[in-house]
C-alpha cells in the first residue's frame, strides 16, 4: 500500500520484535526492524521466527528486518529499542540516515551519555521530534497479543498526537503525559526499588512487610522524582505505579530477581556480572546526583541502604531493620 505510514523499530530484541509484530498486524503501517545481528535478521525475514529471543513465535509475514541504515531514509516514527548506553553512540553513526523531521521514540530505559535520561539526550544531540513510551510490560505478554498499558510522553501535544493512534486496534493502550523527564526517571527507579522489594520477599516471605516497604519504597520514589522536576501525578501514571508494581513484585522481573538473590544470600560479584543490573549501576548515579544537588539523605534511605549492601557494608536482615526504621 503506498499510503502505508513508515514505522523503523531500531533494535529486533525482545521489546522491539514485540512492538514491531503488534504494529505489523495494522494494514495501514509499514513496519521494518532495523538490527545489527545479521542472525536475527536472517531468521526473522526468511523463517517469520526470531529464533535468539522469540524462537517458539511465529511472527507476523508483513513485519520486516534489515542491517541496512537506509532503511531509516523514509521513515516518519522511529522507535528505538537498543540498551540505553548505545542509543547516542549508534544514532550518532548512522546520523546521516535519519531524517530530520521523523520522530523519535525511546523505549530504552536507563542513563544515556553525561548520566542523563535517554529522551534528554536525544533532544541534546538531534533536531528530531522526540518523546518516550514506557509502562508495566513484559515483551513476551506484547507478543502474545495480551492487553498492555504503556505511557507515551512528550512535551508536545502535535507528537503525541502523531504517535498515540499508532496503537489504536491493537492490543497495546496508551496513556499520555508531558512529563517526559519524569516518565524516564521512573523507569530507571522502579528497577532499584524492585531490588529492595526482592530482597524482603526473600529473606521474610511476608505479604505485610511487603507491602510495607512497597509504599516506603514508592512515597522514596516520589522525592525523588519531585526533586529532579517530574510530576507529582506522572506517579499515577501506567509508567509510574503501574510499572513499579510489574517490576518489583514479579518473578519475571530481572530486578526483582536480584533482589532475591541477594535475600536468600546467593549474591556475589561472579553472579552480578552474569545477570542485568540497570537497578545497580542506576543506584550509583542517582546517589552522586541526589547527594550533589543537595537532597537531603532522610529522603531517599532505602536507596542509600541498598548501596550499603551492594558493597558488602551489613548483611540482609540489617538492611531490613534499617530500611523499616
């Protein structure tokens, strides 16, 4: 269909096959993957199956991958699903490919260049429209066609308007918000709050206590996004309690199951290296920058105790005891 609106998914991992295979389904939408694991491109554009990611999923024929950049050249919206360190670096490497009037969209979650968030980077280092699109979801659920709720941020209205109907038909609902910092900085908190809520689940097994931490770690949450400028009510949003939950209280979490392993005692360093710790390396860079722009300490302890922890300061039912008092 030549009317077809052009979509480019950077990135043929999880969330980006994912998205792509919902969107794919919409007759009115061309939708290509662009990745640089030729494999995956190979599997996807000849057997219909990303065999490193989905292999027992069969995806829809229209979606389409490529290695080429190129495919970039047309393209209206472009989402980008690559880990978050090489969003700047790649786009600055193919900038030549990407028009100047095509928005991007970030779904990556975490600290680009300079410990800013991703959509900030993006604003910094190109002309393009930008906005973020983040909430409670598993890439799995998306491609099983399972109803999802994911927040679109944008400081412009015309974006949003531009990128929400993209979903409308599908299985995936949006929410919309101007508080594009706010919705970033949720989605890199939630993964260290889901450490800490791991941790009590292990070491206790209490739902009280659970819960009990859950609401200290979210009014946490709440400082800290006050503080570095988002929106009281971004909180209340898919991606603010909505995602939190997801991550902090589900066994398919990576966090969440840190977290756990570090509860039930089995954390070393040989083991931290093996398994994806956004939360770790974000509680780093959150308490420099909290402690340099003058946030007082009582205001985030349980990010400060989970530090503790992490160097080996006071075992876990000393990192309890100290987070309930």
């Amino acid at each position: 269909m030549n009317n077809q609106k052009k979509i480019t998914i950077i990135g043929a991992g999880s969330i980006g096959t994912a998205l792509g295979n919902v969107l794919s389904l919409r007759p009115d939408l061309n939708v290509n993957l662009l990745s640089v694991e030729s494999d995956v491109v190979s599997d996807i554009s000849t057997l219909h199956i990303n065999q490193k990611y989905f292999p027992n999923i069969r995806l829809n024929p229209s979606l389409k991958a490529t290695t080429a950049p190129g495919v970039l050249r047309d393209s209206e919206i472009i989402f980008i699903g690559i880990p978050s360190t090489a969003v700047i670096p790649y786009l600055q490497e193919i900038r030549d490919e990407l028009p100047e009037n095509a928005i991007l969209v970030n779904l990556a979650k975490g600290f680009g260049i300079h410990k800013k968030v991703i959509a900030l980077c993006l604003r910094d280092h190109f002309p393009n429209p930008t906005c973020a699109l983040k909430g409670p979801s598993f890439a799995r659920e998306i491609i099983n066609n399972v109803p999802t709720a994911l927040t679109l941020a944008s400081t412009s209205r015309d974006t949003i308007q531009a990128v929400a109907p993209l979903f409308d038909g599908t299985t995936v609902y949006i929410d919309t918000t101007t508080d594009v910092a706010g919705v970033e900085v949720l989605s890199i908190l939630k993964n260290i709050y889901a450490i800490i809520i791991g941790i009590v689940d292990a070491h206790f097994h209490s739902p009280n206590l659970r819960f009990f931490i859950f609401t200290k770690a979210f009014n946490e949450m709440r400082n800290i996004l006050l503080h570095v400028g988002g929106r009281e009510e971004t909180m209340f949003n898919y991606c603010g309690i909505g995602d939190f939950g997801l991550t902090a209280l589900n066994d398919m979490s990576r966090n969440h199951t840190l977290g756990l392993l570090i509860g039930k005692g089995f954390f070393t360093e040989d083991i931290s290296g093996k398994v994806v710790l956004e939360g770790r390396i974000a509680t780093e860079i959150f308490l420099e920058e909290l402690e340099k722009s003058g946030l007082p300490p009582e205001k985030y302890p349980l990010m400060r105790e989970l530090q503790q922890t992490f160097q080996g300061n006071h075992n876990v039912s000393d990192f309890v005891n100290k987070i309930i008092s």
